[in-house]
C-alpha cells in the first residue's frame, strides 16, 4: 500500500485492488481506514463520512449512525447542518433538497413535511 498520497491517489485511479481492499475495510476503531497515517483527524473524518452518505442518497438510518459518530468525536449540530451547506454546491439542488429532510430527521428535528416518510 502506498503511503504517499499521490502514489495512493494513482493505484486507487487504476484499481490497484491491494490498494482498494485496504482503503475499502473497514477498521475497529470506528470503521476508519487511513493508509496515510492519520492525514485527518476522527472528527473530520466522521464529517467526510457525513458529507459522502448525504451525497449517496443514503438512508436516514444510515445518516443517524453518521450523524451519532461525528457528534461522539466531537461535531456539534452546526457543524453537522453545515456539511450539508458546504457540500451542496458539489451535489446538486436535487440531492440537497433529497438530503435536508433526512439529515433533519438524523439530527432528531422533523421538518415538518407532510407525507414524507423519511425513506
């Protein structure tokens, strides 16, 4: 595995699956995987992690178990509504009006939509 960050960036971009199952497995200590030797911090990484589920679609359990690992490393909520601000210009206005409530419903605030179902 390489421990340069452009070397990783290079067997990454060609599938180098040594380098990919690496990055890929999942660690103990949070699920975390740094092949770089701690280039970020749990909390930044949890706000990454964060920031990658809400541009996924992913489901708002899978947002709540984000949204509690970053609070325990020490994200506080307007950190946590400000990963979806500072992502949304990359993600789209579909993603974030598909993200907001799910992330709202993460944080424990219902926003208050109806029949929306939080799926």
């Amino acid at each position: 595995m390489p421990d340069d960050p452009h070397q990783l960036l290079r067997a990454l971009a060609a599938g180098d699956e040594r380098s990919l199952g690496t990055v890929m497995a999942p660690r103990p200590e949070l699920g975390l995987c740094d092949p770089l030797g701690q280039a970020l911090d749990r909390r930044t990484k949890m706000l990454v992690r964060l920031a990658a589920l809400l541009a996924v679609g992913a489901s708002t359990t899978s947002l709540r178990w984000a949204v509690e690992m970053a609070s325990t490393n020490g994200a506080e909520i307007g950190a946590l509504a400000g990963v979806l601000l500072a992502s949304a210009p990359a993600a789209g206005t579909a993603r974030v009006v598909d993200a907001a409530p799910r992330l709202a419903l993460a944080l424990g605030y219902d926003v208050g939509l109806g029949s929306w179902d939080g799926a």
